[in-house]
C-alpha cells in the first residue's frame, strides 16, 4: 500500500457524540452506539430492518444448509474501486482523487442524514469507483455505503461492500457487524457466528456481539447436522441407484454406527 499521504477522509460521528453522557455502564454498551461510520443520523435508522432475531432458531425444519463463511474479495464489489493500486497513481493526481472523494462523501452524508438513501448510495459509489482499490479511503468509502445498504436492506450488497472494506482494513469492526447481520439475514449463522467473533474482539464491551457469540452456536450446529443428514440421504440416493442394477438396496445391508467417531 501506498505510504503517500493524501487528504484522510475521516469517519462522520454518530449523534450520539453530539448528546450529552448518558449513565450506560460500560459493560452495556451496544453497538447501535457507535455503529455509523458515515452518517450523522440515529443508529435506529442505520440498523433499519438489521435488529435480527435469527429465523427459524426453535425449528431445525426451518434452517437451511450450512455454508462456510464467504472470503472477502474486492473483485465480487458491485460498483468497486478502481483496479489499480495508489503506488500506481502518480502523488498529485492521487491528491485530486482523494479531495474529490471527500466532497463526495459529504454530499453522501448530508443525503443519508436526510434519510434519502439511494442518493447517498449514488454519491458514495462515485466517490469508490474513482479510488485505488488498496487506500484506506476506499475502506472507509465502502464501509459508508454499507451503511445506506443497511437502510435499504439489500444484504447481498451488504456483504459485498463490508467484505471490499475488511480486505483492506481488517480491524474494522462496524462492518464485521454489519455483514455479520446481513449473514444473517441470509440465514447464513456460522459466517454471522465469524463476524459477531471478530467484532467482540475487536471491542469487548460490544454487548450486542457478546450476545450472538452465546446465541449462535446451538443454531450453527444444527445447520451443520442438517447438512450431514442431507448428505448421507444423498448418498443413500446415490447407492440404492446404483445396488438397484444389481436388484439390491442399501435397506438390505445393516447399517452400525462407529462408536468411536460418531458416524
């Protein structure tokens, strides 16, 4: 990454910063405090349709397939930064981009604190598509957009923009969050399991991770055991095609459980 110094496109405070100290302890402190990267507006409204209760978490039935955590890759980005790395801009330009940038994520700022979220999406998508796909503004740029995503609920793009973000801030603890709700929007709890982690670590007194750290795993573990029942019945499929050549089917062979590894 580039070590040239350009202007630093600096997060936007949450509202809460402005308000006077309120008496939360800090072993209560919610995430929904200090979510928002780019927006100035309430957390309620960054988090719009993002406070999930994880569906289908009192019927096996209901669960879908367990699925390992998707790789952050800046090539699966909607819209993305520009394929170039900033040690390849030449330093004045880069100058030129980076301030054009800034005056695109205040113009993105000012429209998502008015709740018009498609043009803030608009004005940071600008603004990341003129950027080098390795600066620290292009993070922050995603992570802005994000951001509006949420508000519209269009997680697939969630997981995309905070994926592009985490590739090249990987301490970046409000998108493992946000992404870790749009997985599990997606149903997809042991990526959300990952994210929630990662976020607690990076900040312990996250009460809203410590929360899903201790509510996932029970659901994780019966998307994967779905997934194994799915499997065998698979292949249980697969024999019985196969010995039915031969008049023969796996119901004719007994089948005994390994004592030793559980399958």
């Amino acid at each position: 990454m580039s070590t040239r110094k350009g202007p630093i496109i600096e997060e936007l405070p949450s509202d809460d910063e402005s308000e006077q100290p309120t008496t939360t302890k800090p072993e209560d402190k919610d995430e929904s405090q200090h979510i928002i990267d780019a927006e100035s507006d309430s957390s309620d409204e960054e988090d719009k349709g993002a406070d999930v209760t994880a569906p289908g978490a009192g019927s096996k039935d209901d669960l879908p397939p367990f699925r390992e955590p998707t790789k952050p890759r800046m090539k699966d980005i909607i819209d993305g930064p520009l394929k170039k790395k900033a040690s390849e801009i030449p330093e004045d330009e880069l100058t030129q981009i980076l301030a054009k940038a800034e005056s695109l994520k205040i113009e993105g700022n000012a429209a998502y604190n008015a709740k018009d979220y498609e043009l803030a999406l608009d004005k940071y998508t600008e603004a990341v598509q003129m950027l080098p796909e390795d600066h620290e503004t292009t993070a922050v740029l995603l992570g802005n957009r994000s951001a509006a995503l949420v508000a519209l609920e269009r997680w697939e793009r969630v997981i995309q923009d905070c994926s592009g973000a985490i590739h090249i801030n990987p301490n970046h603890m409000k998108c493992y969050v946000r992404r870790a709700k749009a997985y599990e929007k997606d149903q997809n709890f042991s990526a959300a399991f990952e994210d929630w982690k990662k976020a607690a670590e990076l900040d312990p007194q996250l009460r809203e991770a410590q929360e899903a750290v201790r509510r996932l795993p029970p659901l994780v573990k019966e998307q994967q055991e779905r997934e194994k029942e799915q499997m065998l019945g698979q292949l249980k499929d697969l024999g019985n095609k196969f010995l039915g050549m031969f008049g023969l089917s796996l119901d004719n062979f007994k089948m005994e459980q390994d004592p030793s590894t559980g399958s």
